[in-house]
C-alpha cells in the first residue's frame, strides 16, 4: 500500500502503475527476419545463435515471446510479402479483395415540371 501512496504522490495524485517490459525490434532484427524471407523460427535460431558467438550482444527472448513481437511488429500482409514477394502481400490487401466493377454513369436529377 506504501508503494501505491509513493507511486501516486510521484505522478501527481494518480497511480500509475509501471507498463510491462516487452521485447522491442531493432533494423537489424527486421533485416534478418527478411534474410530469412519472414521464417520466425529460422530468425530466432540465427538470432541465439549470434547473440552466443558475438559478446556484448543483446540475449534473444523466447522463441514464444520473439513469436509474439513479429507478430505485434508486423501485419499478415507484411509477413506474407516476406515470404512470398509483393504478389503474396497484396492476397492480404483488403482493396485488392475487391472487385473492380465499372464505374456506373452519374445519375442525372430528373424533377418533374
């Protein structure tokens, strides 16, 4: 209770309870998740991989939670453009779904005289 007293006091009379720490993308994450044509488990394991070899490098989370931050990155569009080029990214498009009809002639206002 202390704790929330303090927190509040800190933030101007409203408790503001600290955010969750989540695991953030960098370019270079995104660049090997490209490399890997947007194979999320191919991108984790040469991701541990580096991060063991190299030192000084960040720790790669869990592969459940490197899941989850792809997939809070990027839309299932961008993964399928990753994956199967700009063809497969517009399958995801909700425009492209669309039909292209004609546009109708504008209806002209036909008031009685």
């Amino acid at each position: 209770m202390r704790r929330w007293i303090e927190n509040a006091r800190a933030n101007g009379g409203t408790h503001t309870p600290a955010g969750q720490p989540h695991f953030e993308f960098t370019e270079h994450l995104l660049t090997v998740l490209a490399r890997r044509h947007g194979n999320i488990t191919r991108t984790h394991l040469e991701l541990t991989a580096e991060a063991k070899t190299t030192p000084g490098k960040r720790k790669v989370p869990s592969r459940a939670t490197f899941h989850r931050a792809v997939k809070r990155r990027l839309n299932s569009g961008q993964l399928a453009g990753l994956r199967g080029g700009e063809a497969a990214r517009r399958s995801h498009d909700v425009f492209g779904k669309r039909e292209h009809r004609p546009p109708t002639p504008p209806h002209q206002d036909r008031h009685p005289q």
